[in-house]
C-alpha cells in the first residue's frame, strides 16, 4: 500500500492492487502503440504514457508506468530476438548520430547474416552513453585490432581463443571494448587487464535496445524527477531489460583467468543501472570490474 500526499493537503493511499493496475493499463496501451509506432506516434508515445500516470502517483508507480512499457516497444526480430521500430534509434539519439554500415565494412569473419543487416540497415549510435562505437570503418577483429592500432600491447597467446571471429565495435567503459561473434551474433565484452571475454546481450538488436532504453530513461528522469528513489529506479529498468533479454540480466565468464572454483557471475546491466550517480554522469572507474 502506498500514500501520497497532495498539494492542497489531501492523501491518496493505493493498494497494491490499484498501483499495479496503473502499471498494467501503462503497458497494455504501450503494447496497442506498437503497431503504429511510427515516427510522429513515436514523439507521443511518451506523452501518451505520461497522460496515465497521475501527479498523485507515488514515485514507484509513476516510474513503472513510465518505464517497464517500454519493453513493448519492439517486436520479435527475423534471425535476431527483436525487430526494432524503422528510425527508432535516429528518433531518440538525433539522425547524425545513429552510424549505418555497408558490407565493405564487415570482415569476412563477421558471417552472421541478422547482424550484417541490422548494421546495414538500422545501426548503431556513435555515443551511447556507456558505449562509443568505433567509427573507423571497416570494422576490424579482435586480432586485427590489436596488430594494427596496438601492436606489441598483448600477446596472441593472451587474446581470446576465437579473436579472430570476435569483430571489435568500440569501446564500452574503462579498460573494456564490445565485441559481436561474427559466427552467433552474440555481443560481448572484452576487458583487456582481467583478459577476460563476458557476454553482455543476446545479440545486436538487444545491445541497441538496451543504449536506446538507457538513453530514452534519462530524459523521463530528468522530466519526471525519478533520482530520489535510485534503488527503485535501477530495479526497474532491470526488469524491463529481462523482459526481453535474459543474458543481459545473468551473464557468465565464456573465457577467463579467474582461479579456478572462484564465483565469475557479472550481471552487467544491473550492475550499470545501479552505479550511476544522480547528475546522470557515469564515473571513469569502471562498475563492472570495480
């Protein structure tokens, strides 16, 4: 049960049972968007979230209301677990933002054809808060990386097993580069002083859903004032990424130099969700690997 108290001296107490009932009607109506979730429902759908959520709602339930429907956003993908809305990305992170790729780009080793597409095709934003793509095309390998723009840095006895198939996308927070399995589509991270390879998401389109879902909770944050319940606030978005992508929420070590028997679980995102500080900055020091 929760109390809120109004402006003009009055309380208004929900039960559980009418605060997840705000939650609910939020998500059926995100749900009924999808399907005409073109560009101009896309600049409503906030506004259209936002006309359910009453100012007398306390905090948890307007940042539910405001936050888990929009795990509804996208359908499910052709070869890739989502099928992203056309021009989602460019809406949210500005048109000169979002970078496409072409097939010259791709090294040969990059044979998976959903995440060739979805490059081509959709892409990727060249600053996603957490993530900053490499723009310097074409995309090299994990082994190609290192004997090129960092030759004689690590041995490739201490790169990964499968380097060579591991296309490199840029950087992801300190110490640490994402990388997509040219042969799955799996998307990783690569943490050069643990030489420890981790999965991250699923796949490309759950990694770009992920940026998009960051990037999309900044602004309701900063619009509806969410920092004060912080805890609430990560948990939530927690919830709202399992929804639709189980790796992001429980990845495990596939290559590391941890001893042996010594517990490797890193859930990323959550981990992610939880360190960054109300100015909405992340700090230098690394939150997965701190």
């Amino acid at each position: 049960m929760s109390t809120t108290y109004t402006e003009f001296g009055g309380a208004i107490t929900l039960t559980d049972e009418e605060l997840y009932a705000y939650i609910t009607h939020a998500e059926r109506l995100a749900g009924e968007l999808q399907s005409q979730l073109v560009i101009g429902a896309l600049r409503n759908f906030g506004r259209d979230l936002e006309s359910i959520v009453l100012d007398e709602l306390p905090p948890f339930g307007r940042m539910a209301a405001l936050i888990r429907p929009l795990a509804r956003i996208a359908g499910p993908g052709e070869g890739l677990v989502l099928d992203l809305p056309k021009r989602l990305l460019d809406e949210e992170f500005g048109a000169g933002e979002i970078m496409r790729f072409e097939d010259v780009d791709f090294p040969t080793t990059l044979t998976h054809e959903p995440t060739r597409r979805f490059l081509r095709e959709t892409g990727l934003p060249e600053d996603g808060v957490v993530f900053q793509l490499d723009t310097e095309v074409p995309l090299p390998t994990l082994s190609e990386y290192y004997a090129d723009e960092r030759p004689g840095d690590l041995t490739a006895t201490e790169l990964p097993a499968a380097a060579d198939r591991l296309i490199r996308l840029g950087h992801f927070l300190k110490d640490t580069d994402l990388v997509v399995d040219g042969t799955t589509g799996a998307v990783l991270t690569w943490n050069e002083p643990d030489l420890t390879l981790r999965p991250l998401n699923a796949d490309i389109s759950t990694l770009a859903f992920t940026l998009w879902l960051l990037h999309r909770e900044q602004s309701l944050t900063a619009a509806h004032g969410l920092t004060h319940t912080y805890g609430q606030l990560a948990a939530t978005m927690t919830r709202t990424l399992i929804t639709i992508d189980h790796i992001a929420y429980a990845a495990t070590a596939t290559a590391t130099t941890a001893a042996p028997g010594e517990d490797d679980v890193r859930r990323h995102w959550p981990e992610i969700f939880e360190y960054r500080p109300e100015t909405f900055e992340y700090q230098v020091r690394d939150p997965l690997y701190a």
